[in-house]
C-alpha cells in the first residue's frame, strides 16, 4: 500500500498544459490515499519511459490511441522494449481549440502550430478555413507557450482548454476536431515489481494488455484469437507492430478484458502455449469518468 | 492491353530523388509494352490520390509499409477513402546516407534534415553521434534540395543515393538506418475499372489486399481468420486502423497470398460472408527483385 506521505511523481511527455499532464491529473485523482501529486514533464516518450525506470517519478502517463488517429506506435514500440507495467489507465475527451493572444480574429491568423497528430485530427478545419499554414510543433501545449511568447495576431496554436488557461491564451474557435468524439486513452506505467505473481490484481472486471510474438506458421494468429474467443473473452483491442530484426513479421499488441482471476489463469495459460514470446504488460482497471 | 504508344505517368510524393519516385521507376521497368514513364511529383499523399482520379496520373506510388518502422497508415486511410485499385507493389531496400556539400565533414554538420520516419529509422546513428540535432522536413529528397541550396556545411541531409545525384551532394556517411535490412514495400494505384469482375487476374501465385469491418461481436475476428487459415490461404499482413465514426471499433487491412482463381473465389465468398464491409483493394503479382 502506498501511504498517505508517499508523494505521487507523475512524468509526462510535453509541456505543462499537456493533455498527457491533464491525463496524469485524472489519474491521481482516482489515487486518494495519497498527497497532491507532482508532476514530471519531459520532452520525449522515451525520456517518460526513462524516468520511470530511474526511479525519478513513480509514474509515466503515455497516450496509446486516439479515436480518431489511430495508435501512438512509438510507445507501443518502448512498451516492447522497457521494463515497465501498465497499472493504470485514462481514457479522456480531446478537444482541440485554436488559440491565440487575446483580441486576435480568426482571419487575422496566418500560421497554426501544433503536434502534427493534433493537425491531423482538424485537418477538416484546415480544409474549410483555406487561408491557414499548418506548422508542426513538437507538442500541443508548447505550441500554445510559443504562441503566447510571440504576441502577434498572426499565430495561433491548436490546444486543449487546460492549455490556454496555463498559458492565458483566447480561445479563438472552439472544438475544431474533425469527429465530435475524439478521445485518447492513456496507459499509466510504473516499475514493476519483483514478481509477477505478487502483483495484486485490480477488483474485477479488469483490463489485461499483453504482447505476442507467434510461431511462423500459417493460421497461427487465427489459433491463438480461437482460443481467447473460446473463453469468452472480449478482445478489445488488437494491434501490430513490425519486428525490425525479422523482417514481414510483425509481434502482437493484445488488449483484454477479464471477469477475474479464473479467466486470468486461463488465458495466459493460452498465451503462453500459442505463441513464441509472450509479455505480460500490466493489469488495470478500465477507466471509467469521473462525476 | 496498352499499347505501345501509350505514356505511364506515374504520381508520387515528394520531389524528384524521393524513394517512391525510385519505386515508380523501377515499377515502369516491369510494364515492358509502354515508353518512357512520365513523373509526377506531389506535395501530399492525398494529391497522390487525386491525381489518379483525375485521370491526370494513370498510376500512384505510394509506400504502405515499412520493415523497421511498420505501416504508413495514412496510406491505409486514404486507400480506405478513395476508390482506387492497387494493382503492384514494389518492395525495395532503403538505405539512408548522409548527405552534405563536398568537402564536408561529419564533425561540421550541426543539423540533420528528413522526414520524421527516415530521422526514426536512424536513430541510433544521432544516439551514437551525440551532437547532431534531427529536424523533420516534408520528405527525404525535399531535405537534400534545401541542404544543396543551403551550401553550409553545419547542414547535412538524409536521404537515399538517389536523392544524392539528383541534387549533386556528397555521401558523408552510408548506410546509416539503425537495420541493415530495412525496406519499404510500396502500392501501386490505379482507377479501378467499370467493374472488378472484368479486371483480368494476374497470373498465380498473386496477392490480394482487402480492408473489412467485422460484426460487433466478440470473436468476429478469430472466425473471420480461422475461415481464411481453413483455405490453407497464407495471410501476410493485417493492420488495424480506427473507425473514427464508430470510437474504439476497427476495420482490418488484410494482405493475402493466393495460388489461383478457386482459392480467391472461396476467399472472398469467406470475406463477404463474415463481415459488415467488404473491399477489395486490388489484386497484384506479388514483388521480385529484378536482376
């Protein structure tokens, strides 16, 4: 158990304002036997990954899909090649507004800058305005801070609200993301612990996210998605990434979610038995808004 | 058929030198009954697109998939989008150099230009160096036009041989991506014709490319997969991508290799059959390697 002195040190990739920070901020809030959570920004996934491992935070907030986009690969990829467990996850709304300094008309703006996954899911903003250039920033709220440094009319940045009040922006248009549902899920990791089996598992129904790499065999993924169907687990998610050292073959992200224990022992029990490398990569309890 | 008068224009992004204008050429070399190709260099995929719907490109090169990297998903979404047919691929191997002004020396170079998944596939080539600053630029041979225009040599670019000619720089360091077996496999789109059943079939063994939407319920996948395994048909590839309109569901890109008409008959009968949406994206002679 964590006690009521230990102080939570969540890193994130970004700037404060980030929506990762804001997705750490949910997820403390859900921790309540702890004091006010700090916070840890980073300027990579890599480095997030890092400062978990390090010991510097105990927790890392990292996105790994949007509704809209698709999966964040890269942390996939550091998933494979780190150490470290999923213990917790935030799923959130994204909504994108463009921002600029105060005063600032919409057709005074020239540049927009932002994350290029940000301008991707308002590319039909983009589109319907005709007159902005869309300028790659390394993250949402950064481009915000670069925005409010330059104080000129002619900028704006595509941001989140806890952005804008960060970096006391205007919020010139609001929710310009193409699909009015636009959420991202983030995965919380931390260190894991000696042991597997002393881990403690969440209160069921919980969430299990696994990663496979499957015998070169014809049929082989059909068997494996058999078996778990056969269990009558709901696969909820299913994703690929190449294996750079083979190439054409590709190792399996597998999302779950279990009724308890029994379920747990079974299917990795399965997962074990079907594939060739089997990773556990954390257990958690889905997440669920707050009131 | 065409006839021998007939000019291939091929469509792809980036500027003259990029690896996609190489996959176009080297695709042109295998339709041995037309003349001399025509390039048409695009900005984006998307033109890419349009251009061979506009019928001012009878053909499109676009990269699907990467071996160290995984897939381009853009690509995947557009293909999605559009009403194309692939009807090639090219799989070819990417090496990046670095490239600069003659003369230059490694330990001038300050800033590395190219496009963010050519910086990512060269990652351990900036870890190693330690002083080199990565900036994304619109695409690879576009990196190696400015760094020629730039004449400095705290400038380097990277980029493939080709890039190197075309512009006239010099190889300051070769083969530079953190795998020696890195390449790109690219699509090759046409409009598809009046109807799918009058396209001829290429001659066997050939691959098919598909995208699916399953039935929401919990193994809908494995029984789609287990029919195809059940067809002794090898799957190559299957990639997932969001269904933005419907959050946290996916459709499926499935890559197929078949050994004639019987077995596609069945095989898209499986198809049909098992999911909400079925489209066939092409049908293709799968790529060798010319002598």
């Amino acid at each position: 158990m964590t006690s009521r002195t230990d102080t939570m040190r969540l890193a994130y990739q970004g700037v404060p304002g980030a929506f990762s920070h804001r997705a750490g901020y949910l997820f403390a809030k859900t921790a309540k036997d702890v004091d006010s959570p700090e916070f840890l920004p980073c300027e990579t996934f890599a480095a997030v990954f890092d400062q978990v491992l390090s010991g510097a935070a105990n927790y890392g907030v990292v996105p790994l899909e949007n509704s809209t986009i698709g999966s964040i690969v890269a942390n996939y990829d550091l998933l494979w090649a780190h150490h470290v467990f999923i213990v917790g996850e935030v799923s959130m709304p994204i909504h994108h507004h463009l921002l600029g300094i105060e005063g600032t008309a919409v057709d005074d703006v020239r540049e927009v800058f932002s994350h290029p996954a940000a301008l991707e899911q308002c590319s039909k903003f983009f589109e319907a305005a005709g007159h902005l250039r869309a300028v790659a920033h390394f993250d949402t709220s950064g481009a915000a801070q670069h925005v409010s440094e330059l104080k000129n009319p002619g900028y704006a940045a595509i941001a989140g609200e806890f952005a804008a009040s960060e970096y006391g922006l205007a919020i010139l248009k609001r929710n310009i993301e193409d699909y009015p549902y636009n959420r991202t899920r983030f995965g919380v990791i931390t260190r894991p612990l000696s042991s597997e089996s002393t881990a403690p598992y969440p209160r069921p129904p919980y969430k299990i996210s696994c990663a496979v790499e499957l015998p070169h065999k014809p049929g082989s993924l059909a068997l494996l998605l058999t078996r778990i169907a056969g269990l009558d687990i709901n696969l909820t998610k299913i994703e690929s990434r190449p294996i750079p050292e083979a190439p054409w073959h590709y190792r399996f992200f597998i999302d779950m979610e279990l009724d308890g224990q029994d379920q747990d022992d079974s299917v990795v029990k399965v997962l074990k038995d079907s594939t060739e490398t089997y990773r556990l990569l954390g257990r958690y309890t889905p997440w669920k808004d707050l009131a």
